[in-house]
C-alpha cells in the first residue's frame, strides 16, 4: 500500500502521518466497539444486524493492515469468534 496510497490508476505516495493516524483511529474504533459489545451479543439490536456486518467487514479489513483486536478488547475478540460461527461466514 506504500504506493497505493489513494484509489485508482495513478499511485500516490503514502503519507507517513496520515498513515499513523488512520492507525491510531483504527484502534480508537476497536476500544469504541469493544466497550459497546460489553454485555451485548450484537452492536445495535438483540439480534445480527447491518451494524454487525459491517463491523465484522471493518474489523476483517484490519488485517490487511496487520491489526487485529488485542487481548484489550475481550469482548471484541468475543463477538468476532461468534460472527465467524453464522452460516454465511462459512461460504
């Protein structure tokens, strides 16, 4: 990605202190969404929703990236392993 910066046909050149804080907000979102999922199934109802898919999507994409939800984000860690149980995680 270091010359992939944006979308398209022609590369850019990625920007070191952009890059570190779109790091830092990933990580913010992985603290935000874990302190939701305390004591929660899913984010937004007691049922799966458009909310936990997407999460599961972002949270997913992370590793792209070589991030991953850490021993500090329990119930994160918890409720991914649960996504990853459902029939259309499988296919």
């Amino acid at each position: 990605m270091k010359q992939r910066a944006l979308p398209g046909p022609v590369d850019y050149v990625q920007i070191p202190e952009l890059a570190a804080r779109g790091l830092a907000r990933l990580q913010q979102f992985f603290a935000v969404l874990d302190a939701r999922l305390a004591g929660r199934e899913f984010i937004a109802t007691d049922r799966f929703s458009i909310a936990d898919l997407t999460a599961v999507v972002t949270v997913d994409f992370a590793r792209v990236l070589r991030v991953k939800p850490g021993d500090d984000h329990p119930h994160l860690q918890r409720w991914r392993a649960a996504m990853a149980l459902r029939p259309a995680m499988s296919l």
